[in-house]
C-alpha cells in the first residue's frame, strides 16, 4: 500500500508539523522519519517503548487477523458503523487509538462508504510495528505506528476517537480531540468470554473497573452507553487458540487452564460489549 499523508501529522519530538518529503516524513527542525514500504510511518519515540519490540507480537497479530476476519465479531464492528456514522460531517476526522491489524477501521471504512454523504479522513496507529504493517494490508489510509502517550496528531485537531479494547491515556485523548470533539470506548462487558473464563480460571471474579473515574479526572464527561451480547458460532480448537492468543488472558491464564483451553472444540462463547460515548468537555 501507499502511504496516505495527513496534514495533522506532528513531529513525536517537538510537535512540529510533518511534510511528506519524497520517502520520508520532515518537520521544520530537520527530523525526518522513513515511510516504510509497505505504507505507514513508525513515528514512536524512544522515550514510549518499555521493550525493543513493543506491543503485539507477529504470533499474536496473525491470530487476531485470522479470527477477525472470520467474522466472530461482525456484530461490534456493525454496532460501531452504526454509533459513528450520523456524526461524520465534511472534513470529519475519525482516529483509531490502538488499531491493531486495522480490522475495526476497515470494516468501518466500508460501511460508511455505503451509508454515508461523506468521506471522512481516517488514521490508525499501534505501538505495534507487526499490527500496522499488517493494517496496510486491508485498506489505505494513514497508518503509524506510534503510543497513546504520544500521539503525534495536532491538538485540537480530531473529531472521533476510538478505543476499542485498547489501553486509553486520557490526558493525550484529550489533547487531540476538539472541543467538541467525542471519545468511543469499546470494552469488554461482564459476560464476556465467560464460557472459556470458566476452563481457563479456578474462579471467574468480577473486578470492578476505573477507566470512567479516570476519564472523568482528565475532564470527559460521560456520554450515552449501549451494550452488545451475543454468541458465537462453535469454535474449532485453532479458533478458540486465535481467541485467547489476542486476549490478555494468553498471559493471565494458568499453564493448567491453557492446556484445558487446547482440549476444546466446536466451543461457543458469549461475547459481551460494553459502548461508551465520552465527550472531550466543550459538547455537553
């Protein structure tokens, strides 16, 4: 794929402004960052990394790639088309924070492209190199690998960001957003995945979370929420494996539960969604 320029790219080192120049990306200090091959710009600092290779290894990537484009979770990428659409306007910006392998923007992508007048801007970044490179390959957009504490986008700048499944900073959200600007968390919901929660895990327990108290702390206020529960078809035993491997529960589980895990077969799971509508403060 070829890489997609956006003009609300920002130097991750003094948030100057990017220009495509040739095959690289500059700012007005004289940084200058490659555009990869295959279509996108790694543009995470040093200072973002907690490991050499951070984020979603390529084992893990191709096991969300595979399950998701089988079409398990069809349902929430129609619920989130569904959320976001009447809000797209002209020169409408939609960020997803945290893409992984770009599934959820391509299939909204798709849909809007049917339903809506308009063709919003879309961009996409992970900290994950394996996960952006792997997005290039569903559609062309503007596809970065960079972190949500340092999201080299212009303040004030995007009109919907998403979360989905991922790892929110609020502070940085906030900072990208507009004023009126609105936040789609998309998390999991107490039932979900609660059939195999049950094989891998002694004792399933709830544990109530504070993403919205943090939210609330940087200055969002809470919008509508809607929730989405269905079952799966049954899952072969290499499904239910793709499933846990792009979970945290790959890392959660015991070595006994992941063993039980890789008994399994044509097993059905309930998933469970929650959707949360933020908004960044100036929209009430």
């Amino acid at each position: 794929m070829k890489f997609v320029h956006n003009d609300l790219l920002t130097c991750p080192l003094d948030q100057h402004a990017l220009q495509l120049d040739g095959d690289c990306l500059r700012c007005e200090s004289g940084h200058a960052f490659d555009v990869g091959k295959q279509g996108y710009v790694n543009l995470l600092g040093a200072a973002d990394k907690r490991s050499r290779d951070p984020g979603d290894d390529k084992e893990m990537v191709a096991a969300r790639r595979n399950f998701l484009s089988d079409g398990h979770y069809q349902p929430i990428a129609e619920r989130l088309t569904r959320l976001v659409e009447p809000l797209i306007t002209r020169d409408y910006i939609i960020v997803d924070a945290g893409c992984g392998e770009g599934y959820y923007l391509q299939q909204l992508a798709a849909q809007i492209a049917v339903s809506s007048a308009w063709e919003p801007s879309m961009i996409g970044f992970d900290i994950s190199k394996w996960a952006v490179q792997a997005a290039t390959r569903r559609i062309a957009t503007t596809w970065l690998v960079a972190s949500n504490r340092n999201i080299p986008l212009a303040v004030s700048s995007v009109d919907c960001l998403l979360s989905l499944f991922g790892f929110p900073v609020f502070n940085s959200f906030q900072s990208v957003l507009k004023e009126d600007g609105r936040l789609l968390m998309v998390d999991a919901g107490p039932q979900h995945l609660v059939e195999l929660r049950k094989v891998i895990y002694p004792e399933v327990r709830r544990s109530d979370s504070t993403i919205l108290q943090q939210a609330y702390a940087a200055g969002f206020l809470q919008g509508e929420t809607s929730t989405l529960q269905f079952r799966t078809a049954p899952l072969s035993q290499l499904q239910i494996h793709q499933l846990l491997s792009m979970t945290p529960h790959l890392f959660r589980a015991t070595r006994e539960g992941k063993e039980r895990a890789a008994r399994l077969d044509q097993f059905s799971v309930t998933v469970d969604v929650v959707f949360q509508w933020l908004h960044s403060g100036g929209d009430t």
